[in-house]
C-alpha cells in the first residue's frame, strides 16, 4: 500500500514535526529537573525549530499533502496544529490568500495580500523589517484566513484543530505551568518573529507583484536548499506552488528565461540574513 502521496522524502519532515512536539512535551515534564540557564540556553534553539515548522513542514505540507491517505493527512495537521500552538487551517487559508496576491501593493488604502510587506508601510514604502516581524502576529490576517476557511468549508476541521491546541496547552500547563509562561511563551514569539522574517526577505526585492516570474524572491544555495527542502527556489514556487518542492529546481530551469527577461531577483543570502544583500 502507498503512504507517501508524492515522495518518501516527506518522512522526513513528517518525523522532525512529530518529533518536535514530544520533545517539548518533554521539556514540560522535565522543565523542573534542569537549571534555569539551561533552559534559557535552549531558547535559540527551540525558537530555529519552531520557525522551521511553518517555513518548511507546514509550508509543503499544505501545498501538497504528504500521505496518500485523506485520513492520516488529516491526523497529521491535528498533531501539527499543536506544535504550531495554532490551528494549520488558518496558516494554510493565510496562505494561501498570500498566493493569491503575491505580497500587493496598497490600493484603497490597504492590500489584498494580509501578509504583504507594503500593507503598514509609509510614504508609499514597504513597512520596515523589524515592526513587521515583531508585530505580524498581532495582526489581522488570522481574520482573513478564518473568513477564506469558513468559505471552502474548512471550519469543522479548524474547530477539531483547535481543540488539539487547547489539549496541547492544557497538558503543559498541567506538566509544567513554568515551562509555558516562561520559556514556551518566549519560543513561541521568536520563532514566528523569525518565520515573519523568513516570509520578508523572501518578498522585499520583488517590488511588482503583477510580475509573474518576478514577483517573489530566489535563494540558490545548495546547503540551504538542502536543509530546507529547496524553499530557496521561492520564485519556482510561486511560479508552480502546486508542484512538490522536489520539483522546483526543476521550475526554476524552465522559467529561467522569463524570469531573466522580468528581473527576477536572486539573493546573495539566504532570508534570515536577507539584511546583509
């Protein structure tokens, strides 16, 4: 019988997910046996594995389901929305929404795209690096999302998600209510800080959304591709989101001349270090 609807690679990323929420199921239960540096020592790290989920595991997952299965691709985004403290349907109609408009520009007064990097800029600039990744959370996309679900039809399994969330919420509390409002809080906030980050610089140098080879931005980096199952082909993606991440250098070759002919541009840098190109 088939399990792996597109590639046995897609294991991979299926055990880190599983793998990330018991080990901070563990670090809940254990959070008393350890120092307090210790787990402040652990934070940086926490927060990269955090940010990793919706960058890389969420990010394919939603575009194209891991399992052949209905039922366990269904499992698998209830145990995911615990480790993304957040019910995956919203991630994924917030998404989605954003593919739909390409990070826009301003026009009557906000953008189509909740998650645009111009949508609280000035002057007719995109907003800064530093308020949009620090303030993205707080922000109204989740509206939107749970609007776009509600649409498609999604919202019993937004509700399923959510009681997965509040079970995963309560089972820390119960092990540790330490671990939750000092360490976990603190992860949680910096590793979306971090994915906000991922999600500006993989979009600040494509000015013209309308562009369709154009519109996003392309990091080509072998180990960084590697690492992260080819996010760097962002522009490919955008291109084809559809096709498997497997495929996109693939895209990339194809639409090369397109996207030469509209600029596409290519960092030097991989996103989280966009601010050095």
């Amino acid at each position: 019988m088939k399990i792996w609807r597109h590639s046995f690679w897609d294991s991979t990323l299926f055990l880190i997910a599983v793998s990330q929420w018991f080990a901070f199921t563990a670090w809940a239960y254990y959070f008393d046996a350890f120092p307090w540096w210790a787990h402040a020592v652990l934070v940086a790290p926490a927060s990269l594995i955090f940010y990793y989920n919706p960058i890389v595991i969420t990010h394919n997952f939603l575009h194209t389901p891991f399992f052949q299965s209905s039922t366990l691709n269904k499992l698998f985004s209830l145990l995911n929305s615990g480790n993304l403290f957040l019910p995956q349907s919203i991630y994924k109609y917030h998404h989605l929404v954003h593919h739909r408009y390409n990070n826009d520009r301003i026009a009557d007064d906000t953008t189509l795209d909740p998650s645009s990097t111009w949508r609280f800029g000035k002057d007719g600039k995109q907003e800064g690096v530093v308020p949009y990744c620090a303030l993205s959370l707080f922000r109204d996309g989740t509206q939107f999302a749970y609007a776009e679900l509600c649409r498609q039809g999604a919202r019993p399994m937004f509700f399923m998600e959510l009681v997965v969330v509040l079970l995963t919420f309560g089972l820390w509390l119960y092990l540790s209510w330490l671990f939750v409002v000092t360490v976990f809080i603190a992860v949680f906030y910096l590793g979306w800080f971090l994915a906000h980050l991922e999600n500006y610089y993989e979009h600040f140098a494509a000015t013209d959304s309308t562009k369709r080879h154009a519109n996003s931005v392309s990091y080509l980096g072998s180990i960084y591709n590697f690492f992260m199952f080819n996010e760097g082909y962002h522009q490919a993606h955008h291109i084809q989101p559809n096709r498997h991440w497997t495929a996109r250098p693939e895209i990339h070759k194809s639409f090369q001349n397109e996207m030469e002919d509209e600029n596409s541009y290519v960092a030097r840098f991989p996103p989280l270090l966009g601010f050095l190109d």
